[in-house]
C-alpha cells in the first residue's frame, strides 16, 4: 500500500503479509474453535450504546460483536482491508476514511482500537487521531484502545497517549495489561480506558 497517509511501519506490515493467508488464518482458528474473543468480550461488557472498530482491517472484532448482537460499525484507511469485511459481513456499515479527519454521521458509546492502531498510523497523526475519536464519542462514550509498549523511533508510550487523550478532553479510568483484564503492572502491552473528562 502506497499512501503518505500511512506509516512506515505500516508499509512494512503490508508489504510482508499475505492478505489471503493473513485472512483463512482468522477463518481457521474460528473453524477450529481456537479462535480468541478477548476485544469483543472485553468491549462488550461496557453494554455500549453503539460501537465504533476504529482502524477495523479485515473486520474480526466488529463482526464477532455483530454476532452477539451488539450494534457495530467499522472504518479503515486500507481499502483492500475492508474488502475482506465487506465481504464477510455486508450487512455492517463499514466506512473507508482517515482517523485523522473523518468525519460520521453518529456519535458512538464505545470507540476501539483494538489491533495497535496507535503505533500502526503515523506518528504526526497520532494526536489528530485520538481528537477526532473523542468528536465522535457520545457524552458519557468511552475510548479503549489496546497497543505494545514496543522500542524504536516510532514507539508511543502511555504517557504520550494519555497527553492525547487529555487534550482531547479524556480521562483515564481504567488500563489493563491484557484484554482479558489483567492488572497492568508495567509491560509491553497496554488496554487503555478513557471517558469524557467531566
């Protein structure tokens, strides 16, 4: 994927994975009943008034949350991403735009971030991004997203995502270390709850 919306860390991720396998991997472990659930358990126990899978790729959280009846959209910059949703569950409206200026006719209970969304777009876009979400939070909505605390020039640590959060009026309520609720204690993995400040 060519586009200076993207980061180089995205490019990466594209230009090494094949989107088919990537897609029949997700398909076989539901088949098999390996498949794992934490987001969607995780999200859906907030009972939101409406959720948004914000940076929602081929779809799996949205579609596993339409499947337990939760009301569910989905966006993502990567059209080619989004086809494998489309196609998989059409009845979900799906939304091709940018995180950092979209623009929705809704306001959601819930927000996701559940696939390193954070430390996949670019680094000048991460500020933008999480302002844009709090736009589109309804007034008692939250924001969770769940990103590794990895190294390297591009790494987002919790206080730089909490700064964002912040200026977009949130507030922290809650972090985890894992989706399944795992205290967080330090680590390189981070679930992060944030609500309308006030």
């Amino acid at each position: 994927m060519t586009d200076d919306r993207v980061s180089p860390r995205w490019v990466h991720w594209r230009e090494t994975v094949n989107l088919e396998e990537y897609h029949l991997r997700w398909q076989r472990m539901e088949q098999q009943g390996t498949a794992s659930h934490g987001e969607a358990d995780f999200i859906e126990g907030y009972q939101p008034d409406g959720v948004l899978d914000a940076g929602c790729g081929m779809g799996r959280v949205a579609i596993e949350l339409h499947h337990r009846g939760v009301d569910v959209e989905g966006t993502d910059l990567d059209a080619d991403l989004l086809a494998y949703a489309r196609a998989d569950a059409p009845q979900i409206p799906w939304h091709h735009a940018d995180l950092t200026d979209m623009q929705l006719s809704r306001r959601f209970g819930l927000i996701a971030m559940p696939g390193n969304v954070m430390i996949f777009c670019r680094v000048d876009h991460r500020r933008p991004i999480v302002a844009t979400l709090a736009a589109h939070l309804a007034s008692d909505g939250l924001l969770v997203a769940g990103f590794s605390l990895d190294q390297g020039d591009d790494a987002l640590t919790l206080a730089e995502y909490d700064e964002f959060c912040l200026a977009a009026g949130l507030c922290l309520v809650e972090r985890y270390a894992t989706w399944e609720r795992a205290p967080y204690e330090g680590g390189n993995y981070a679930v992060s709850v944030h609500a309308i400040d006030g």
